[in-house]
C-alpha cells in the first residue's frame, strides 16, 4: 500500500468516534423526512451486530424497523467475540425459532461481523431468509488471511481459534450471489475495514449500494435506515435494484458508486 492510502485509512480510522456523532445528529435532523421512507407488508426481521458489540449497538437499528411495523429481534447472544461454537449452534436454531413463530422466512440486517453472519445463514438454509442486507460487512476477505486494517487487527486478537481451520484454509467466498436477494451496503468513508470488502459480486437479485458514513455510524445514518426501510418494503418475489430517492433532496445522501 502507498503512502498515501496507508494515511488515508489512518486518518479514517482516527476520525471514527467524531464521525460517528455526525450520523448520530444527522439522524436527529432527519427524522422528519425519515417518515416518508417506504412502508411494506410485516416480514420478520433479525438484526446482527458487528465485532465486540453486543444488541446494545443495534438498539436505534431495531427502534426503527419497528417504527416501520415489522417484528423485529436482536440475536440475544451477548457481545459478538466472533464465530465462537456458541454462535455457530445458536444463529440456526435462533433462525428456525424465529420462521417457526412468524410462519415464514426472516430479513436478516448484519452490521459488520453479523452481516457475514448473516450470508452464512442465508447460504445454509436459504429457504429460511427472506433477504439478507449487510452494514459494511467484509465478507470478501472471509476465509483470507488476516490483514492489517483496524478492524483485522481486533478481529486477529478476539476471534477464537476453531480446530481445524487456518485463517488460509479455503472456503467459499462469500462475494457471490446469494440464493437470496442481498443489498451490500459499503461506504468508501469506512474507518473500520475496507470498503471493497463489502462488495459483492452483482447479479439478478444481489446488489451493492454506497453510503456517506463511518463504520460504526452505520446503525444510525438517515441514508442507512432509508435503505433498511426500502429493502424490507419489497413484496415477496418482486426484487428490484435500490433507487435513490428523488424526494427532498434526499438522493444526495447517496453517493455514485
């Protein structure tokens, strides 16, 4: 990497917390437009949180799909150390629980770690998910080795070993389409992992959209739960790409990718 990405990414990952209160405020400034986001049919909702947090996080997250009339749950699983044993039981047995109540499949929102999560589950029993929508998640270095942006380095010092497996063993990538129709939302202004990561490969029903946020602002950003509201308001079976709101100036919290 050149001097100057290296200083970028630096400068990025050094301006996260302050970022982080922008969106935070933007969110409190745009609430009033937020209610003109798309509204659809209840579908069951499962939000997962990102590395080293905990449902605590996701908590404006939630508030909001259920300002929009969904059910919604967070994973109830305490902080998020990583792909632990337990996590790996108790994400499909929570997926089942959840299609058994509501009677049918479930959108699942992964905010970072929680969104590869969340392409986990959703290539694992795809007749359970309804969709899946990723917050900056950097599902296309799942499998590789570790590297050295800010959120590698915690994520080398948490995750738990797992017998059997080397941080090279070969899996398959996670970039691909899902069996499921996915949104990959990623922001080029990410201090956290690397926005490139968090893009996969397009296809009928698989998309990636950009933001104007931190990573750890995600949760909160007005342009985000736009986005969170228009995807969980798509009928079942009548997919269709994302488009920029054309309403009060709205389109301008989404960049060109």
């Amino acid at each position: 990497m050149s001097t100057r990405p290296r200083r970028r990414a630096a400068l990025l990952a050094a301006t996260e917390p302050a970022r982080t209160l922008v969106s935070a405020g933007a969110l409190a400034a745009a609430l009033p437009l937020l209610r003109w986001a798309p509204r659809g049919d209840p579908n069951p909702v499962l939000v997962l949180p990102g590395l080293m947090a905990s449902d605590v996080s996701t908590r404006a997250l939630r508030a909001w799909v259920a300002r929009l009339g969904h059910p919604v749950v967070g994973w109830a699983l305490g902080r998020n150390r990583g792909p632990t044993e337990e996590v790996m039981d108790e994400l499909p047995r929570l997926l089942d629980r959840l299609v058994t109540e509501h009677g049918g499949p479930v959108s699942i929102v992964g905010w970072s770690l929680g969104g590869i999560y969340a392409r986990r589950l959703a290539l694992r029993a795809p007749d359970q998910v309804r969709q899946v929508i990723s917050l900056g998640s950097p599902f296309s270095l799942a499998g590789q080795p570790v590297g050295g942006g800010a959120g590698a380095r915690v994520y080398r010092r948490v995750a738990p070993r797992r017998p059997g497996r080397t941080a090279t063993t070969p899996r398959r990538s996670l970039a691909r389409p899902l069996p499921v129709p996915s949104t990959a939302v990623y922001s080029r202004w990410d201090g956290v992992v690397d926005w490139r990561a968090c893009r996969q490969q397009t296809g009928p029903t698989s998309e990636n959209v950009a933001v104007r946020c931190s990573h750890l602002g995600m949760g909160y950003d007005p342009a985000v739960l736009w986005l969170v509201a228009d995807r969980l308001a798509l009928p079942d079976g009548e997919w269709r790409p994302f488009r920029r709101p054309d309403r009060f100036g709205l389109g301008a919290l989404f960049p060109e990718e």
